[in-house]
C-alpha cells in the first residue's frame, strides 16, 4: 500500500487496470496482515513508515504505527 490512507478496501489508485482484481486480492492480503501480524511498509506516507492492523468489528484498522 502507498499510504495508510489507503487501508479501506475500496481505495485503490485510479489508474489501477484491474480495479475488482485488486480488491479481492487487496481484501485477502490485507486479512492474512492483520490474522499473522505483519508489519506493513508504506513507501509513500509522509507521517509513517510502516503499520499494524487489528480487526475491528468487520474492518480492519491501525494499530500500531512504526517508525523505522
């Protein structure tokens, strides 16, 4: 992901050629994330480096947020 704004399912980047692709495979990755506590990279986020997820309910959200 480039940014932790872009955490929410249905945010993918507009000129993604695949968009219903990416967000199955986006959905997935992301579960699998938060189920083995990745810590994921963000290359292009001005206030983070990486982060954490935790379930919240039925989405997923920041739980940590790492400065590398």
């Amino acid at each position: 992901m480039p940014t932790a704004s872009h955490l929410p399912l249905p945010y993918i980047m507009s000129y993604d050629l695949y968009p219903l692709t990416t967000l199955e495979e986006k959905r997935q990755f992301l579960n699998q994330a938060c189920e083995e506590d990745w810590i994921i990279a963000l290359e292009h986020d001005p206030k983070c480096e990486a982060i954490r997820l935790q379930k919240i309910k039925q989405s997923l959200d920041v739980r940590e947020t790492l400065r590398i």
